[in-house]
C-alpha cells in the first residue's frame, strides 16, 4: 500500500468566532485522487489552506509530505505543494502576461534572488502549450476568460514541479464542454506527474471516474469518506446537501 502523504489528526481551526473545521482527521496516501464536496461554509476550502500551512490550526496535528505543519519552516514545504485557488477577479488593467503569471509558480523553486533563464522560459512555455494556452501567452492575464484563466492557474501550479496538487473549484465558471476539458486536463497530469491531488468541487459530473476517493464535509467536519460509487448516490447526496 501507498505511504501516507498527507496526515490530518484531529484538526480544528477557527475564524475569530467562526469554527471552520471541527476535529477533522484524515490520511491521504501517495498518488491519491481525492474529491472533496459538501455545502457551501462546510469548511472544503478551509481544509485546503490547511494542508498548504496557511491554517490557523487551535488543536490537532496536520503531516504533510514528512513535515509537522504547525511548526517550522513551511517555505520550502509550500513549494511543494501546487495551489490553484477559487479564480480570483482579476483587474482587466494587470499589466502581466499570462507567460509571466505562469514564470511566478516557478519562483519558490528559482529563490528570490535568481533571476529565470532559458530552461525556466522553455518550461513554461512547455506547461502552457500542456494546458492549451500557447497561443494566449503573450495576452495580458485580465484579458482572459474565466476558463482561460483557470487553465493558466493550473499551468503555474505545476509550474513549481509539485508532488501535490490542491484545486478549489478548478471548474467553477465554465461551460460542460470546457468543464470536462479541464477535469480531463486534470486527470492526466495527476497521472503522468503521479501527483497527489486534492479537489474542491461543486460539480458533480465525472466524479466518478476521476476520483479514487470522495471526501464528504458537512458543518465543518468530515461525514463520510469512500469510493464514488458507494457515495455518489441519491440517498447519500441528498442527506449531504
Ligand atoms: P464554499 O463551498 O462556499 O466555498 P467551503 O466549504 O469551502 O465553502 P470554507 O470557505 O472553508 O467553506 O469556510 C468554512 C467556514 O469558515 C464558513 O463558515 C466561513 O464563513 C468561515 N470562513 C472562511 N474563511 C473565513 C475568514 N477568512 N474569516 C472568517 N470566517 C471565515
């Protein structure tokens, strides 16, 4: 079996009075694909930040890739771990092309004071064309659609070459078409760069076959954890939500 990768016991994390998380445990083993679903305010994205080390974990213990994520050093754990976050609105006005946003996933790996060469522009441009964005890298990143831009956040994701890979709602905003292209997008970079991957998902649709393992949280704790066959049925979805 897998070795564990990601170790949550016990977590509990708050917002000032807010409870996000209560008493969350979980293991996530090596080359997992993982589904997480619930109602909105469930705590789905609160779990991410956790596993990022941008948690404000009040008790428990949260392991990642061998590191206790309460204490010491997260900056070199963090670039390990690719973040593509709930797609922010972006100011039409950023003076920064989709080339460059993709270049700053590299930065953790290339250090502040080491400027980007060759090989770094030459992956880039390898991710981008990956994630079908070769022919938009020159374009300002404001001046993309919402799907545009969640295929450019995931270019610089891997852009730092991560062994796990968080998504909040990598399909929010999208069309079925360009949802399906992304889920498909996703499932084959988990499998060719035999990542650990978590995503937050509001959609339903091809859960099935891209997850190993669904993650359902209800009220800030985790309710059930299983197979998408064994989870993703009425009964279960309709007491979920
Ligand atoms: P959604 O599906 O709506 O994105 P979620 O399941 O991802 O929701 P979280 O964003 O993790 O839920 O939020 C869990 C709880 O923590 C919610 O009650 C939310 O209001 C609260 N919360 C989240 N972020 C903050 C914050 N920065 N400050 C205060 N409360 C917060």
């Amino acid at each position: 079996m897998a070795a564990v990768i990601i170790n949550i016991k016990n977590a509990v994390v708050s917002y000032r009075e807010d409870v996000a998380l209560r008493g969350v445990s979980l293991e996530i083993r090596v080359g997992e694909m993982i589904g997480v679903i619930g109602p909105n305010g469930a705590g789905k994205t609160t779990l991410l930040t956790l596993i990022n080390g941008l948690g404000h974990l009040l008790q428990g213990e949260v392991w990642v890739l061998g590191h206790d994520v309460s204490r010491g050093c997260l900056a070199a754990l963090r670039s390990r771990i690719g973040y593509v976050p709930q797609l922010p609105a972006i100011d039409p006005r950023m003076p920064v092309t989709v080339r460059e946003v993709v270049m700053m996933g590299r930065y953790g790996r290339l250090g502040f004071f080491r400027r980007p060469g060759p090989k770094d522009w030459q992956r880039v441009d390898d991710l981008l064309q990956r994630v079908g964005m070769e022919h938009l890298a020159g374009r300002p990143i404001g001046h993309l659609s919402g799907g545009e831009q969640q295929r450019v956040a995931i270019a610089r994701a891997l852009a730092q070459e991560p062994e796990i890979l968080l998504l909040d709602e990598p399909t929010a905003s999208l069309d079925r078409k360009g949802e399906q292209q992304i889920l498909t997008l996703i499932q084959r970079i988990h499998k060719e760069r035999q990542l650990t991957t978590l995503m937050v998902t509001h959609s339903l649709a091809g859960l099935d076959a891209l997850c190993d393992r669904l993650v359902l949280m209800k009220g800030g704790r985790i309710w059930q954890t299983g197979t998408p066959a064994a989870l993703l049925t009425e009964k279960v979805l309709e007491l979920l939500f």
